[in-house]
C-alpha cells in the first residue's frame, strides 16, 4: 500500500484581527499561518490537513469568514484540502454562516471524504454550551453505516474530545459516550482516531485503534501543581503516516519561548466550556 501522510493541527482559537476577548493579543490566527509555512519548508508533502475542532475562541460569524480565509490560504500554499471539525467553543450556526457559506443552523457538522483511497470522517462530538462532548445518535448510525462498506486504505476518525483518558485532567475532558463510539469503530476498517482538546500530546490505543489527542497551535496545558492548571506559549502540530503496517505519529513542536500565559484552579476547566 502507498503511504498516504496527513498532518493533524488542533484547538486553533483563532478570532478575527480587530476581535477583543482573552486571546486576542495573542495573535493565534499568525501561529496557523506560522504552521502552514512549516509544513511547506519541510516538505511534509502530505495529502490533507485536519484541525479537530476549537477553531475560534467563541467565534461569531465575522471570525469564521476570516478562519475560512485563513484555511484557504493555507490549502493553496500547501496544494491540499483543509477538512475541519467543531469543538465545544465553536458555534454551529456562525460557523455554517461564515465559514462554509450555507444559510445558518444548529444542525450537527459532520462528513465523510475519500483522499487517494484513505476514507476520512469527521464527527461533532460538541454539546452546545457545555465543555464535555458526545457522539449523538444520529451520528453513530450513519457512522455504522458508513463504516459498513471498507475504504480501500482504511478510515481515519477525526472529533475534538478525545476517547482516551489524559492523566490528570478531569473526566469531562473525555468523550462522554466513548464507548457507544468505541463499539461503533472496533471490528471496522478504521486504522486512526484523532482528536483535541486536552492541549497535551496523548497517543495511545483505544479497542485496539490508534488514538491521538494533539497539543494544538493556540497553546499548551499542563498541570502546574494538584490545583492548578497552567496555559503555556506553545504551538505544535502532529505528521500522521497511514501505512501498509499501521499509523505512525510524529509531534512537531514549533520554536517558541513556552512562557507561561495564565494559571487558574484545575475546578475551573469544566466551567470553560
């Protein structure tokens, strides 16, 4: 089988230039652009991107028409499609308005796209206004449904909450209804699961399927101590390879002087839906 190779972004936060709120002085549209270049200067030469979900920080449909002009430009600097898919800050009804141009609605995002023989899917795992996520009914069969004819080069998952559990963070942090989508997924073509939301690097398998929560680009998280949770100047991306033997996963971390940005009570995390 040749190799296809798809390059994993997430949490992106971005707003539009003259936007205020709590990270707009941080510039985090420049840090996707910043990857986009990267990408190219190294000449991962992959087939697609994907960014799992968070793509604005509350956005409203002015931010998503510039996130669109942001993707776009970076799909024509790299040669391939952007896919994307909605994370519990984003917002349905700006996005379908600003970003895909459609008339504006609540209903769920998701889709199914065949690149060079690799299937990719992409599930709304986001409960509006709510931090956990959850995989609805709906979606779970036409995902059986969709699963039940195989792609030739096997299926890769992308949705912003992640199935595996992250040490140390809450509970919240998981797919609500792993398990639902788990049983879904195990016995299927589905070689790959790639999610967010945690901003730390996890990689692992759940029901025997490799599963990735990313970083992000907008910034990292970690644990500062017990109680407290700590936002960190970080930017990376992650460089998938589906191969005839199984999925690799190389974690690109961009330059950066990873200060510190904010430290707030771990209690708190739920509450930033």
């Amino acid at each position: 089988m040749e190799p296809i190779k798809f390059i994993h972004l997430t949490d992106t936060h971005m707003n539009a230039p003259q936007t205020e709120g709590h990270f707009a002085p941080f510039k985090l549209a420049d840090k996707v652009k910043q990857v986009f270049r990267h990408v190219q200067q190294y000449r991962h030469n992959p087939s697609f991107v994907i960014i799992t979900g968070d793509l604005s920080h509350e956005g409203n449909t002015e931010d998503y028409e510039y996130i669109r002009s942001v993707v776009d430009e970076g799909a024509a600097l790299l040669g391939v499609p952007v896919y994307v898919v909605l994370g519990n800050h984003d917002h349905r009804a700006p996005f379908r308005e600003g970003f895909l141009h459609e008339e504006p609605s609540e209903q769920a995002y998701y889709y199914s796209h065949n690149i060079q023989g690799l299937r990719l899917i992409g599930l709304n795992s986001q409960v509006a206004g709510q931090h956990h996520g959850m995989i609805d009914e709906e979606q779970l069969q036409w995902l059986r449904d969709e699963l039940s004819v195989p792609a030739e080069k096997g299926t890769i998952v992308a949705l912003h909450h992640p199935l595996l559990e992250i040490n140390g963070m809450p509970s919240e942090h998981v797919l609500s209804n792993r398990e639902a989508l788990g049983d879904v997924l195990q016995g299927t073509d589905v070689v790959g699961i790639v999610a967010g939301h945690v901003h730390m690097h996890n990689v692992g398998t759940y029901k025997g399927i490799c599963s990735v929560a990313a970083t992000g680009t907008a910034f990292g998280g970690a644990l500062a101590d017990e109680e407290h949770y700590s936002m960190v100047d970080v930017c990376s991306y992650n460089v998938v390879s589906v191969l005839s033997e199984g999925v690799t996963v190389q974690t690109v971390v961009m330059p950066g002087l990873q200060e510190e940005y904010v430290r707030f009570p771990v209690a708190l995390l739920a509450a930033q839906h």
